[in-house]
C-alpha cells in the first residue's frame, strides 16, 4: 500500500498579464426633487470618480476578471510564481528554487526564456512567504490547443539539526491548457492581367505578366482593432505597388487606418509585376512542383483597442499564369 504523498512546500501560480479594458459603468439617474430619496448616483460605480489614486484614468479602466481570449498573432504572457508554503514553525528551509517552462503547440514543443520581474526576488533561498518571479513570453503563431508546461525545481531541508542538516530535492509540474483563435480571417483572390493588345501573338507573349492580388481581412476577435500595416512581400523576379489607404501616389490623399469592430470586414489590394527580361531573367520565376508561379506573403499588423500589438504573415500565395 503506497503512502500518501506529502503535500509540497512550495506553490506555483500563473498569472497570465494583459492590458486593462475600459469600465463599462452608469450612473443612476438623478431623484426627482419631490422625492423623499437619497440615492447617490454614484453608488453602481466601482470608483468615487472624484478619487483616482494618484492615476487620473482608474475610475475608467478595469482588470479582466477571466483568462480572456488567446489569438494567433499575439504575444501570450504570463506570470510564474513559486511561493513558499512552509508555515513560520516548521523550522525548515527552502533554497535552490527553479522554474523551467515550455509551450506545446499542435505542431512542436518549444522551450521558453524565463525573464527575471521587476523587483522581483533573485535569492538561492526563499523565506517563509517569499516568491520566486519569472515572466514567459511566446508568440502565438497556430491555431489550435496549446499547453503551458512548468516545472518546479526546489530543495529542502528535512531536520531541525544544524550541525547535520539533512536535505532533499523535490519535483513538481503543472500544465495550463488554452486555445488560441485567428483574430484576422484573411482571404485572398490573385487574378491575370490581361496584355496589351498586339498583333505579333509571339512578342505579346514575351511582355512581363501583371497580377492583381485582393484580400479580404474580417476581424474574428472579441474586440475592435486597427490595421496599421498590411505590406505584400513579392519574389524577387517580381514588384508590388500598394493601392490602400497607406499608398503614397501624389494624386491620392491617405486615408485613415481601418478600424475594425468584431466581425467588420475591410479589402485590401496590390499590383504586382513580373520584372523584365532585361532585368530579371524568366529562368528565376518560382514555380510549385504543380507549376503554380510563387508570387509572395501578405504580411497584416495591428493593434487592439488598448494597444496590444498583433502580427500575422500568410503562407506563400501562387497563381496559374496564363500561356
């Protein structure tokens, strides 16, 4: 019969960190003078708005209460924290505590970097009530399950004998499982360009091709966000211009940046231009095993309402040229 397993001295937390979202908070509405009521119309409210704590925006910013939403293209980050547990008279000693972690994706598993907090405690031993601190980072690039794993790592002493202490290592893992969703559902469309008009078939045919690539970016998260940057990134026998609302044509006034609510749909396009014989021979054309012309990646930046910054490049976009 197995003995019950001894509970461990040190705990660990995680905490994942993100950005405030803003207070969704109404007031009451004003008592008729003719009433005998005294409500404070302030009473619903989390805050005093006339108390901000030395941060004038704190009656209007709030903690995400939950885990919230994971999404491809941002930067998952969170807190690990191993606390001693042992009680002020237990008269035993914890040092030599470490944390090691990784991310298991759907396709891999990567080791994650440890970086120290600020402030944070960086002593071999940690006191009674005292916390080791570390911050993981990792940026979310596949759709699907991902697990956090972290191990715990700590020594102990198991006598009351300072002239012969006795002391042990003890290990321990836990895993975090979440979900990370596309936050930009991008779908693309590459169509021809047909050529000029000649009358030799042969020499029409030997003119650089011209493709024009649309795409259509619909905001799958929770959230609005704003596209700062969507840039195609041609091969190199080819050239793209940008027709959005960043193009820098002299006859075209910019525009400003989308934003998107959940669900809001925006269109984006780009022309793109097979290089000359002269300067780029047709021999360097990629091509797929199927005979499909490699064009580019459309890369997408942007940010959420409160400055979260996201970043997602598509795979590699083909066409079939025309003969």
């Amino acid at each position: 019969m197995e003995a019950p397993k001894e509970p461990h001295s040190v705990s660990l937390k995680v905490l994942r960190l993100s950005r405030p979202s803003f207070s969704d908070q109404t007031r009451l509405p004003e008592p008729a003078k003719d009433t005998n009521l005294s409500v404070n119309p302030n009473a619903p409210l989390d805050h005093d708005l006339h108390e901000t704590n030395g941060f004038v925006f704190s009656p209007l910013l709030t903690l995400p209460p939950t885990f919230g939403s994971a999404y491809v293209g941002e930067t998952f980050s969170c807190s690990l924290c191993a606390n001693n547990e042992l009680p002020d008279a237990s008269g035993r000693r914890v040092f030599d505590v470490r944390m090691t972690a990784e991310m298991q994706t759907p396709t891999q598993t990567v080791p994650l970097d440890l970086t120290k907090a600020e402030a944070a405690n960086d002593k071999s031993h940690l006191d009674v009530g005292e916390s080791l601190q570390r911050i993981v980072r990792f940026d979310l690039q596949s759709e699907g399950n991902h697990v956090l794993a972290v191990s715990v790592t700590y020594s102990e002493t198991t006598s009351h004998n300072e002239d012969h202490p006795r002391s042990r290592t003890r290990t321990f893992r836990k895993l975090y499982q979440f979900i990370a969703a596309p936050c930009l559902n991008v779908r693309t469309k590459v169509s021809q360009l047909p050529l000029q008009e000649h009358s030799d078939l042969k020499l029409a045919q030997m003119k650089p091709a011209s493709f024009a690539l649309e795409a259509q970016l619909e905001n799958m998260a929770d959230g609005p966000i704003t596209l700062e940057k969507v840039a195609f990134s041609p091969k190199q026998s080819l050239i793209s211009t940008s027709i959005n609302w960043d193009a820098s044509w002299s006859d075209i006034q910019q525009m400003d940046r989308p934003f998107l609510m959940p669900r809001d749909v925006t269109q984006v396009a780009f022309l793109i231009k097979q290089l000359s014989d002269e300067k780029q021979p047709k021999s360097q054309v990629e091509t797929t095993k199927d005979g499909r012309m490699i064009l580019g990646q459309l890369t997408v930046r942007w940010r959420t309402a409160m400055g979260d910054p996201g970043f997602l490049t598509t795979g590699w976009l083909t066409t079939r040229k025309r003969p």
